[in-house]
C-alpha cells in the first residue's frame, strides 16, 4: 500500500547537497523510494532480497597465506658520529 510523501528531517542530498528537501515515500510495490525536490534525484530501496552473487577472485582472496609472520625486533640508531 502506497504511503503519504512525507520530508525527512535533516536528511541531505546526496547529489546536491540541500538539507531538508528529501521526502521518503513507499509505492504499492513496496518499495521505499526517497526523493529530492531540489535536483530531483529519486533512490529506491526493496525489502525483497536479492540473489547474491559469489564472492570476486582478487589476489587477496585467492592466494595462499605462506608469509612468515614471526615478531621481529626493531633496532632505531642514530645516522653519523655525534654521539
């Protein structure tokens, strides 16, 4: 069931920036749609889930962990003779 337009208290644009001109509506589909008087800019967001899509292969995720990861001790010391 669609919702009355109502303004969201100090909510900003993301596209232009102004304050307070945001208003949130839901349509019949049930969708939570924001809208800005100003621009004009509109975002929809949808409680029905969507299909996820498997995890990117990057090198991050994909490579093995064969890194020695032993504590080491640092050693700071002055660069030149004026001790």
């Amino acid at each position: 069931m669609a919702s009355p337009k109502r303004f969201i208290a100090g909510a900003v644009c993301p596209r232009c920036g102004e304050m307070d001109k945001i208003m949130m509506f839901t349509t019949d589909d049930d969708d939570q749609v924001r809208e800005c008087v100003a621009c004009g800019f509109t975002d929809a967001v949808s409680d029905v889930e969507q299909p996820t899509s498997p995890e990117l292969e990057t090198r991050v995720n994909k490579r093995k962990n064969e890194d020695d990861h032993t504590v080491r001790q640092v050693v700071f010391f002055k660069a030149g003779a004026d001790d």
